[in-house]
C-alpha cells in the first residue's frame, strides 16, 4: 500500500472514530436544545444576503434529531424560491424541485428520510444559488464532518 492510499485509511479511520464520538454526545442533547439551536441556524440563513439574493435552493429535509430545515422551506416558498431536496434512487442521489402543494406528498426515502415520492426536473450543484446540507459537525473555521454516507 502506498503512502496517499494508507494517508487516506487513516483519515477515514479518524473521521469515523470522530463520527461514533459526536453521535454519542447528540444523543444527550435535549430536544429543546436542538430547537432552539435550529432556531438560530434558521435565523442566520434566512436573513443572509446569499439566502435574500438565491434564486434557487438546494436543501436536505430535516430528520427529528436535525435542526429543523422546515421553517426554511416554507419561508423560501413564501419568498417565491425554487427549492430541491434530495431524492435517492439506487444510491444516487438527484436534486428535485418540490412546491408547496407537494409538501404533504414526501414520502420516507433512504433513511427513511423524507422525499419526493417522483420527479420530473432535477438539477446539478452548479445550477444552485445556495445548497443547505446536513453535517454532524463542523470546526470553528467551517469544516464540515459529514455523516459518512458520501
């Protein structure tokens, strides 16, 4: 094995070693916590001028133990964005427009994680004014640590 393969073994390694230490903490987070930290995400990003200035947002769909992206969808309807979430199909993952109306119509998806039941446009990361996405953590200079899924 050479030098960058055993580099990125051990940096693998280390992340899910992280990985297993923040879920062990978030498990002892009260659910009060979690809302009022969301609440606080929430508020950053809806008064940021990237949120005022997109046109079109990528965000996931929050899960109970998340900051709740809820409140940013409905807000970015209100606003009159196009939002996508996303949607996983065979482990590949597209980004879907859903519309208020559809809202109702999520179904549990990979992870159980609330999605489109079907689709008809998907767009690209470059297509995107702003793309919201969960993470475990992330240090004090915004590096994120992902929940491992790629």
């Amino acid at each position: 094995m050479g030098k960058i393969e055993n580099l990125n073994l051990n940096l693998k390694t280390e992340k899910q070693k992280l990985r297993e230490i923040i879920r062990e903490r978030q498990k002892n987070l009260s659910d009060s916590y979690i809302k009022e930290a969301g609440k606080k995400i929430q508020g950053k990003i809806l008064t940021s001028e990237i949120y005022k200035n997109a046109e079109k947002i990528f965000v996931y769909i929050s899960t109970p133990k998340e900051p709740s992206t809820i409140e940013i969808i409905n807000q970015a309807f209100n606003d009159g964005k196009k939002i996508y979430v996303p949607k996983c199909i065979n482990k590949k993952m597209f980004a879907v427009r859903i519309f208020n109306s559809n809202m109702k119509n999520l179904i549990p998806g990979a992870f159980g994680i609330l999605e489109p039941a079907d689709f008809e446009e998907s767009l690209t990361a470059k297509d995107f004014d702003l793309i919201i996405v969960p993470c475990l953590s992330a240090s004090l200079d915004g590096k994120r640590l992902g929940h491992g899924g790629g």
